[in-house]
C-alpha cells in the first residue's frame, strides 16, 4: 500500500495546522495554545475521548476500531513544544515570538498525527482501539516521563506505543529505523568550582579558579579518550564556561561550568559519572581550590523493541518502497521513558535537503506530511486489521 489518496487530499489543510502552530511556538510545558488546539481539533474529528492534562499539557485521544475483538490498543506519539531560538528563516508563517521557534519539527510531527488521527476517526478500519499522544516538554523538560507517570498507559491500556522524527539529510520521505538502542542517554552536569579571587596583578596571593575549571573542562575529554572502551559510544561535553566576574583585572572566586553527557549502556554511563567526580573533585584539589560537582541523570537510553522495530520498518517499507538501517543517534530523546515501560519502536523519516534541526533556519518540509501520515496510518490498520 503505497501513501494513501486521502492525505493527498487533506495536505492543504494539515499544511495549514503545522503553519499555524509553527507560528506560534511554546516551550516545554506551556503548550496551552497548541495543547487547546489539538484538543479541539480530535473532538472535531470524532474520537470517543480527548483528555487533556496528562503530564501537565499533554492531550490524548482515543479512537475505537469498527471491531475490538483483537482487544489490543497502540499508542501513537507526537511532540508538541519547540525551542528557545530565535527564528532566521524569513517564512510568511514564522515564529511571532521573538526568541522562540519550531527548530526541530515538532510542529510537523503534531500536524501529522492530527492528519492520520483524523483519517482513522473517519475510517475506522481497524479492530482495536487507538491513543493518539500529544506530548509537551520533549525539549528537555521529560514531558513523556510525566506523561507515564500520571499513568496514561495503563489509563488508557496502552500495548505498544510507536513514535516518529523528522530527519534532515535523508532522502525526502525516505525512512529509517534500527531495533535496540538507537537514541542516547543524556545526562546533565552542572560544576561549581570555587577559589580565591584577587588583583590580576597578585596571582600568587590566590586561587584562581578560572585555572582550575580550565583545567578540569580538559581533563573531562580523558574520560572519554582514557576510560572508556573505546569501541562504546560516549560524548562529553561541556558547554558553559561562567566566571563570577566579567573586569580585565580581577581573578574570580568562583566558575560555573555546565554541560552534558551521552552514552549508549549503562555501564558507560555509570564510568562516566564516576570519572568526572574524582576528575572534577580531585583536580580543584591539586589547585588548592574545591568543586561541587551536580550530576542529574536524564532521559535514559532509548531502546526500540526487535519484533515492533521488525513491524515499523515492514510498514514503512509498504508506504515508501524500502526502510534504511538507521545509524545510532547521540542526541537524546524523552520517548524513550514510553518504550520502558511498553514495547514499540522510533522512525525517523526524511526532511529533504534542508537545514539541521536545532538551528535558526531550519524547517519541516510539508511535502512529507503524507508520508508520514500514511506510515501512521497504515501501521494501525496493519496491526489491528479489520475481520
């Protein structure tokens, strides 16, 4: 089954969703406007229940089958929220918040779930039930933890659960997809390294801890060159540098370093965090200075399962012609607190030739909303047929 004439029909008009809330983007958990959208349009559709709430701002729609005799229930997930920068692609539909863009998709992963949720409403040529989620604070928020935590798969029944990203780079429409860990665990640090500050003319009568936390960003790559197995996946990187003072002339007392950590099993992760408290404690103290070192672990690694990967891959294959091996991925992704706790698996489909995610021009391509809006689609219909 190639991608379906019904989304041919309806591109004009989930094009127009995905602009609208392109042009009005909210973060993390402040998805109200676009939460209060997505609820009105499921009821406009049709689905036996729309709840909202879930995680805070999340929303969920629940869509019955013309038979429940399978008794099964998928979930299919978008994420809604988008990131704090400013917007530098000149659209008619551009960001109308300064500072605030849709810099990674999630306008267009929320416009086609609403675009195969609402095929599904019409058709309902299926046996089962369907959860279509919409998910707040993806953006490092963990609104899908918060989401399982308020008890939305077992609310709802949910089985399985299956979710889709945009790709830039890979072939328009194209998928892609790999079972077992595919997204990193991304954990976050935050170091204070305190000294004593003093005249840039008298180094000898201080601590200087701009030295020290130089010293510690550099030490911090040799967990990765020096402890890691080298044939393990691990990024280290430390992304803010802060001192107490911005003068030419003074030496500060105290430097702020953040940034994150990224690993692919758990006993990479757990060396990780263990060798950057003796590198962070034990260098400040060669110095005559001390660190404290704030490491939060966040969204954990996320695993597709094999048969459901096996699945997804079968039916993107039926839409698009062939499904690629993806290659493990570094960044982090919050799907990954759903598919702990229910089996399913992560596509990621291709955005064309068009700029990264996470940068100031970026722009989901609509041309291949109906594509993916048939992958959903087909993927529901393919694991509950109809009798």
């Amino acid at each position: 089954m190639p991608i379906k004439n019904r989304f041919a029909e309806l591109l004009p008009e989930i094009t127009e969703w995905r602009r609208d809330i392109h042009a009005h983007p909210e973060l993390l958990f402040d998805t109200h406007r676009t939460s209060a959208l997505v609820a009105e349009k499921l009821a406009q559709f049709g689905c036996d229940e729309v709840v909202t709430g879930i995680g805070r701002t999340g929303v969920v729609g629940i869509i019955k089958g013309r038979a429940n005799g399978s008794g099964k229930v998928i979930g299919l997930r978008a994420d809604m929220d988008a990131l704090p920068i400013h917007e530098e692609t000149g659209l008619d539909y551009a960001s109308k918040t300064p500072g605030l863009m849709h810099a990674c998709g999630h306008d267009g992963h929320t416009a086609m779930l609403l675009g195969a949720a609402k095929y599904l409403a019409e058709t309902r040529n299926f046996d089962g039930t369907v959860a279509v989620i919409f998910q707040p604070a993806e953006e490092g928020g963990g609104g899908g933890r918060e989401m399982v935590e308020d008890g939305m798969l077992d609310r709802f029944g949910i089985q399985e659960v299956y979710g889709m990203h945009n790709w830039p780079g890979q072939p328009l429409g194209q998928f892609a997809i790999r079972p077992g860990a595919f997204f990193a665990a991304t954990d976050l640090f935050d170091i204070r390294v305190q000294g004593q500050g003093g005249h840039a003319a008298k180094p000898h009568v201080t601590v200087d801890s701009t030295v020290i936390a130089s010293h510690i960003v550099l030490a911090l790559q040799t967990i990765v060159s020096r402890n890691a197995d080298p044939t393990r996946q691990l990024v280290v990187s430390v992304t803010s540098f802060e001192t107490a003072t911005k003068a030419f002339n003074v030496i500060p007392d105290t430097v702020h370093l953040r940034g994150t950590v990224r690993t692919l099993d758990p006993e990479t992760r757990d060396l990780a965090e263990r060798r950057m408290r003796e590198i962070v404690e034990g260098t400040a103290a060669t110095f005559g200075g001390s660190a404290v070192l704030d490491y939060q672990r966040n969204y954990p690694v996320m695993v597709n399962s094999e048969a459901e990967t096996a699945f997804a891959a079968e039916v993107a294959t039926a839409v698009a012609g062939n499904c690629a091996e993806a290659p493990q991925v570094m960044g982090g992704e919050d799907f990954a607190f759903m598919l702990e706790e229910r089996p399913g698996a992560y596509i990621l489909v291709g955005n064309g030739d068009t700029a990264h995610v996470h940068t100031p021009r970026y722009n989901f391509n609509d041309e291949i909303i109906p594509a993916g809006c048939s992958w959903w689609a087909e993927l529901v219909e393919r694991r509950m047929p109809a009798a």
